[in-house]
C-alpha cells in the first residue's frame, strides 16, 4: 500500500539519535498492515569504515521492522561530486529521490516522514495501510505535535511500538499535547515535511525532489508548492491520524544552529515556484544509473559475514589464553600472532563495499593466506593484489592476482601492509626476545619503501575516476620501530597494543611527517 521514505547517516544528528530513531522505526512498521508496505532507509555519507545505521542499532529493532526495511547505502565515494557544494554530509532530496527510484512499484503511495516520528491513527487497531487504502487520490499533509524529551527518553521502550503508541494515546490527553500549528499555503501545517503522503505515480510525473537543493532546509515545502500546482490542492489527514514528533532540541544538530545555518532561497524554492515540475532533472533524479547497495536486516548481517571468514581462516585456540609483553627491550622484536591478529583486520574491513579490491604487501606467507581465505568466506567479490616485489608468497591462491607494484597501485580500493617476520614459525613463541634475520630486513626493507611510496602517491594514483581518499590498515604497527613510520603518513587513532592493528588515511600535509611520534630516538626503517 505505500512506502515510507527515511534518511539519515551513523551518526550523532541531535540528541540521542539512537533511541529516537529506534523507537520511531518500531513505531511506523507496527501501522503497517499490507504484505507490500515497506520502510526505505536511504544511509547516506556514512564513512565507509561505519556500518550503515539501522545495522548499528538492530538489535534495538522489532522482528517486524527488520523484515520491512530496505537498506539503501550512498557511499562518501557517491556524494564526492556534491561534496564542494554543500556544508552538509547528508542531502535530502538527493536521499528521498534515491530510494523513490528504488520503492515498490506495488504501492500506490510514498509517505515522506522522519526517523523521530510516530504516527498514531485516532481508530485503535486501524492500520496507516488501511487509511491510506480508503482514502481518495490526493496529496496529504498532517499537523505535527511536539514530543517533550523526557516522555519519550525515559517513559518509552524502544522494542515495544504497541505501548509507545498506548501512551501517547493517553499522554496526548492528559498532558495537553495536540496544538495545530497552521502555517501558510502550501504548507497547510508548521513542520510539514514529517508527514507528506503523496500518490508514487505523481512522485515521478513531477520528477522527486529539487536535487539542486543543498544548503538545507525547505525540501519539503517546495515538494508542497509544487504538488499542490500538480493536484491543485493540499488535503489533510487530521482526522485519521496524528504525528507527534521526539524533541530533540537540546543539543543543536546541523540544520538548527540558529544564525549559523545556511538554507536554501525561500523565494526560489517555495514562493516563486510556478511549475511542479524540473526538467532540468527529468532523466536522471534520483541516480537511476547509478549502483546503489541494498542491505536486507531480516537476512545476511554483516556480524554473520564476519564469524563467516574467521571461521574459514581460523581454528579454536587450544589454550584460554595467551601472553606477550611492552618490555622496552622487546621493542625490535616483530614476532606476532596470526590468529589473534587477523580478527582485528577483518574488522577493519568489513563494511566496506563487497567489490572492493585490496592491495596486500606483506611479509609473512601464512597472513596472506588467511587472509585470503576470509576475504572470500566474507563475501568480497574484489580481487586481492599482491607485488611481486613481494618475494616468498603464496602464488596459487584463490582471488590473489599478482603482478608489479607500479601495475597494481592504480587498480586497488585499499591498502594491507603487513610488518612481520618472514621466518616466523607458526608455533613460535611471540615477543620472546627473536631478532629480524637478513631475510627479514630484506623484505621488510621493501615493504617500508613501497608503504612510503602508496602512502606519499595516494592521490596521484587513485583508480580512474575515483574522488575519495583510500584507507591503509598496518598489521604489526603498534609499540615497535614501524609504529613512528606509519603514523608519520597515515592519520591513524591510537589503538591498544592487543589488536595490532591500525588503520586511516593518508596525512595530506606533508609537513606533518616525522612530527607525531618519538620513541627515545629510535627511528623506522
């Protein structure tokens, strides 16, 4: 019967985003009544090192919502060509036209609505599916009515849409919360774009939303200016159902920062509009050619993936536990362990795009191999490079191609630089005092030259077309002499010596190098 439309990132937009958004989801899929309905949740800008936001609170979500939603990712890569344009990292119209493009063809409307609302039909146990299968064609709007933060913060559970609903049914009443703010035409009510349910069909004759809209604020009420020319009216919901609104005002989000916030022209894009339609975009709103993942909570996650690959790499440890040390005189020692390393690496990957392809430049023959072994049990399509510079690796393994550094550098999405001990044994006790062998500085020689030299040329050798920087993870790289080298070019946080592992973009200012960590003079390769 309809699609509800959302967007949003894995982000900190406003107060306690987590907990309004999941109440708000379980909220409009417990109104849901028809096998076609669905929520679309267009996860824009993310950084692609975060899962995608409804992935981040999912355990927060009812079974029901999970197998409704529809996850729609935008890459940073996908929003580069917008990113100079625009002081946000999540665009509206470009969201709600995306996942418009992408909705059910089966639903004859498309509610557009926000991730802090509820909706409440005034008929108990009547569904949104079964008012907006009776009423007439038209465009539709509702008042919204302000939620205190302390109702829904403290008095709501998030996995019990049903009671939330039963509250508000009674808080509504005894706190006096239903005040009808008007507003003027086209926007029949104040807050107007947390309830517009307009006909999909209309959606594409008037080609979605403005996507030259970026600088925030008054998306909706031009989608308001310009159906109400379509239809020639603006019609109202008010006696079917209520919106009421999680406030969440305490802490200024980035389109309420009073005098800072920059808006799109009001005259422009609502009081001058004379036609509802943009033909400026008819053939390409909402990206149509443009590949946009979908992610499914009621199906493979991304926590199933990942104990996927560990599982095909490693075999349960025989001991409880294991032990190494920080002694200074252990410094030059390189020696680690595998299998408590790689988890922490695949961690570091994992939820970026499955076609990714990497570039493994690395020491030890038995990481390569692991690590090729949960790629793929973790569903990576991309192909995993490694240099021939690289000398005593495996050559037949599966998805590995290999050729000169120089050939691959311009093919590869990201890069593993792994700092161990060629001649490591695997049953090897780990910091025990071992020093690197001739064969060790050989390769490890190499590898420092050809980190330097990814890390120095990452912009000047990205793959065509590509706009966004590419993530370096350093395996063996904490609390011995290649921690100062990666650092010194790569923007990594500080990580606990356990994992072993540390991970960011390249330092754009060389000026920045040699300038962040010292270590009793000792110095990298």
């Amino acid at each position: 019967m309809f699609s509800v439309i959302l967007y949003g990132r894995n982000d900190t937009h406003g107060y306690n985003l987590h907990k309004r958004a999941a109440i708000s989801f379980n909220a409009i899929s417990e109104v849901m009544s028809d096998p076609d309905d669905e929520i679309l949740f267009v996860d824009y800008n993310t950084p692609d090192d975060h899962p995608t936001f409804p992935e981040a609170i999912h355990d927060t979500l009812t079974e029901k919502t999970k197998k409704v939603m529809r996850i729609l990712r935008i890459r940073p890569e996908q929003h580069a060509h917008l990113k100079s344009k625009t002081h946000l990292v999540a665009l509206e119209s470009q969201s709600r036209n995306v996942a418009l493009r992408r909705s059910n063809p089966k639903n004859r409307w498309v509610l557009y609505t926000n991730t802090d609302m509820l909706l409440v039909p005034r008929v108990e146990n009547e569904s949104l599916s079964d008012i907006l299968g009776a009423v007439p064609d038209g465009f539709y709007q509702i008042p919204r009515f302000e939620l205190p933060e302390m109702l829904w913060e403290a008095a709501f559970d998030r996995r019990d849409p049903a009671g939330n609903l039963a509250k508000l049914r009674d808080w509504s009443v005894r706190y006096h919360l239903n005040q009808v703010v008007h507003n003027f035409m086209p926007m029949k009510y104040d807050a107007l774009g947390d309830f517009q349910a307009a006909l999909r069909e209309d959606m594409f004759d008037i080609h979605g939303f403005d996507e030259s809209m970026l600088l925030g604020w008054h998306c909706d009420s031009n989608l308001a200016a310009r159906l109400a020319l379509y239809r020639g009216r603006v019609d109202t919901l008010i006696d079917k159902v209520f919106g009421y609104h999680c406030d969440h005002t305490r802490v200024a989000a980035a389109n309420n920062k009073g005098r800072q916030t920059r808006m799109n022209n009001q005259d422009q894009y609502i009081w001058d509009v004379a036609t509802p339609y943009i033909a400026s975009q008819a053939e390409n709103w909402g990206w149509p050619d443009v590949e946009i993942e979908e992610i499914r909570l009621d199906r493979e996650t991304s926590y199933q993936r990942f104990t996927a690959g560990l599982d095909a790499a490693l075999k349960p440890a025989e001991v409880s536990y294991s032990s190494t040390s920080l002694e200074w005189h252990l410094y030059d020692d390189l020696t680690y362990d595998i299998p408590h390393t790689l988890p922490f690496v695949c961690d570091q990957m994992l939820t970026f795009p499955r076609s990714t392809s990497v570039m493994l430049v690395a020491a030890r023959a038995e990481f390569v191999s692991r690590f090729a072994t949960a790629w793929q049990a973790m569903g990576f399509t991309g192909k995993i490079f490694v240099p021939t510079e690289c000398e005593g690796l495996p050559t037949d393994l599966e998805g590995v191609e290999r050729d000169t550094f120089e050939a691959l550098l311009p093919k590869t999405d990201m890069f593993v630089f792994e700092f161990g001990l060629a001649t490591q044994r695997t049953d090897e006790p780990v910091r025990a005092g071992r020093h690197a062998g001739p064969v060790d500085n050989k390769r490890l020689k190499v590898i420092s030259r050809l980190f330097r030299q990814a890390a120095a040329s990452e912009a000047e050798s990205r793959p065509p077309n590509r706009r966004t920087p590419r993530r370096f993870v350093g395996v063996n790289v904490i609390y011995n002499k290649f921690w100062p080298l990666f650092t010194d070019y790569v923007g990594a946080n500080i990580n606990p010596f356990c994992s072993q592992v540390l991970a960011g973009l390249p330092r754009i200012d060389p000026s920045l190098r040699g300038k962040v960590l010292r270590f009793r003079g000792r110095r990298a390769l």
